[in-house]
C-alpha cells in the first residue's frame, strides 16, 4: 500500500511537470495536419508560448497557442489568444477563445471584446482552419488569420479562465499574471514587450486599505468599546481606544473608497454592483458615524439613549457590511486562498476573544448589583438617607 500510494504520488508529479513543459518553446510539439512554424515564443505569463510563421506578402499569420487552463479548472476551462489593433488592452481585442462545446469536442470560437459583455461575433480579420485541442492539460488555438498589409508588430493580448457558463467564458482571475498577459510582438524579428498593468497596484491598495480598515480596525474598535468600558480603571482610555480605531479605519476607508472610484473610471463596462453598492453604503453610514460623533449628548441628556441605540444599531451594521465586502473583494482579486484563509483566522480569533469576554463581563455585571443595593446600607439592616 505504501508504494503504491508513493507510485501514485509520483505519477501526479510527473503529469503536472509534464503539463507545465508541454506548451513551452523548448519541448518539441506536434499539430494535427502536420503543422509546423517557423518561431516560437515563451509568454511572460500564465505558462502560455506563441509559435507563429508569417507569409509577409499576403500579411497571413500561421499560428498556434498553448495554455493551461486556470490551476484546477482542467478540460472544463478556457484559454484565449487575441490581437488588438487599436490599444495594448482587453477593450477593442479580436479573440480567439477555445474551450470544450456543448456536444463535448474541443472549439474555437471569435469575439470581438467591445465591452465587457463577452458574446460571440465576427471579427476584424478574417480566419481559417481554426481548431483547438487539449493535450496533456493544455489547450492549443492553432489556425491561420489575414492582418492588414503592413502590418508586422501587434498587440498581442491572452487569457485564461476556469470555467464556461451558458456556452460563455466565465470571468478570469484578476491577479498580476492575468493583468499582465499583454504586449507587443514583431512577427518578423520575434522581438516581443510586455505592457505591464498600472491598475494592477491600484487593485492591491484598494483591497489592502479596504481590508484593514473595514475589515479590521473598526471591528477591534467595537470590541473595545463593548467590553472594556466595563472595567472602571479602563475609563476612558476604552473611549481613546475605541475613538482612534474608529477615525483611522474610516479615514483609511476613505482613501480605498476612493481608489475603488479612480478604478471604476479606468474600467468602464466593468461592473461589480453588489461589492460597489456595499462600498457606497459603508461610506455613507461610516461617514454618518462621524459626524454622530460630534453631536454626541452628554450621558445625563434625555436624548443619550436615543443617540445609543442609533450610535450602535448603525455601527454594527456598517461591520457586518464591512466584513461582508471584504469576502467579496477577495473573490474578485483572488489574491490566493492564504490571504482569505488568514481572514478567516482573524475572524474566529476575534469571535473567540468577544465570547469570553461577553461572559466575563455579564459575570461582572451580574457581581456588582449586590453590591449597589447595599452600598448605602450602615451593616445594621437599615438603609442610611
């Protein structure tokens, strides 16, 4: 049984290095129809290679791309391989996209990426023999597409994807190898560029500061606020305390509500209206916070319980958004699953911590009312005036 279970363990290792290899420039490759190209490139991204061979006299490109699907998506995923002849990005790229059909054969399809609702349409070049297989977990696009005379350099754009819904590529990651698989290529000399993705860092600081500051510090700070104040030697550094967390989580959510605005206005037709609804009403009501704070009533003011239960019902409220949108962010990102893994500790840590001071402090409470009903008692069984 052991050796088995280490012959199996091998075998998986080998499928996988033999996977990661198969679509590179190094290892020999062959294509149905006995179809052979004069270059070949190795993608800065995403495991991808080009190989190419270019008739410049009848501007025709003979191609073939290899990918790997998305990690874990195998022959349920997709791969992509365009050309954009008007900019270095998605938007205005003439693409190819290959994944397995409905009646279970592996095809091509075109698109034309206009916007970001992604349905098959003729493109600007013209195609033939387009066909696509997948091999030893790989996905190859291989055809032939007529460019304009003249044209030798391209913007090159690729993608992969881990599932189809509907007969439709589903969205693909959004990490810095996704936003990065783009460039120039020179079809004659091989010389290609990578176009590298300013959004990417914007992306970053936009869930770092969201993360931290609606996802952390201001749940740290209600947690102060709800059981040290119990303690009478913590007053009122609880208040300091639970007044700082506060400020700083919202001025830190300001700055990623605003990076997530200077987002938006690069990626028209991207929309992601649950996460970007949650973000405009976690700023609306953090920011009501604010301003509640300054018109908080001293605590022998009549209208003290009112701005408590306000105070409160909206803070909780603008937690659990918070945390909420949070998740949301990451499956947009999808930074890794350590980084959600790690919340998730955060989470149950602070969960963890909140219980057992919510009965250490009930314990306190419950102590101390004795102890007033018989503080103005003289020992003799009557209650001195």
């Amino acid at each position: 049984m052991r050796n088995l279970g280490l012959g199996s363990l091998l075998l998986v290792l080998f499928s996988q290095i033999h996977s990661s290899i198969s679509q590179s420039c190094s290892a020999p490759a062959s294509f149905p129809s006995n179809r052979a190209f004069a270059a070949c490139k190795d993608l800065p991204t995403l495991s991808s290679s080009l190989r190419w061979s270019f008739d410049f006299a009848n501007a025709t490109l003979s191609f073939a791309f290899s990918a790997p699907p998305a990690a874990g998506a195998g022959e349920h995923g997709w791969v992509s391989w365009s050309i954009n002849p008007t900019s270095e990005g998605m938007l205005g790229s003439q693409a190819l996209i290959a994944y397995r059909q409905a009646d279970g054969t592996m095809g091509v399809k075109t698109y034309n990426i206009s916007d970001y609702a992604i349905k098959p349409s003729p493109i600007d070049f013209a195609t033939a023999d387009l066909a696509a297989d997948f091999v030893d977990g790989v996905m190859r696009i291989y055809g032939k597409m007529f460019l304009v005379r003249g044209m030798t350099v391209v913007n090159q754009v690729w993608q992969v994807g881990d599932a189809v819904s509907n007969g439709n590529p589903a969205k693909h990651a959004f990490n810095a190898a996704n936003m990065n698989s783009k460039g120039k290529l020179d079809l004659i000399s091989g010389r290609s560029t990578v176009t590298v993705e300013s959004s990417t860092k914007d992306r970053n600081v936009h869930g770092l500061l969201n993360a931290v500051s609606w996802g952390i510090l201001l749940p740290i700070g209600a947690t102060f606020a709800r059981y040290l104040k119990v303690f009478k030697s913590s007053d009122p550094a609880w208040f300091y305390l639970h007044v700082a967390c506060q400020v700083l989580g919202y001025a830190l959510g300001v700055a990623g509500w605003g990076t997530g605005l200077r987002l938006g206005s690069k990626s028209k037709g991207i929309r992601y209206t649950n996460h970007r609804n949650i973000g405009i009403a976690l700023f609306a009501l953090g920011t009501l916070q604010v301003f509640a704070l300054l018109l908080r009533p001293n605590k022998q003011h009549k209208l003290r319980f009112y701005w408590n239960f306000y105070h409160h019902s909206v803070g909780y409220t603008v937690i659990l958004l918070g945390i909420l949108n949070v998740f949301k962010g990451l499956s947009i990102l999808r930074p890794g699953n350590q980084w959600k893994l790690a919340y998730i500790i955060f989470l149950c840590c602070l969960g963890a911590i909140a219980l057992l001071l919510e009965a250490f402090t009930w314990v306190v409470v419950l102590r101390r009312k004795p102890q007033k009903s018989t503080k103005a008692s003289d020992g003799s069984g009557t209650t001195n005036a």
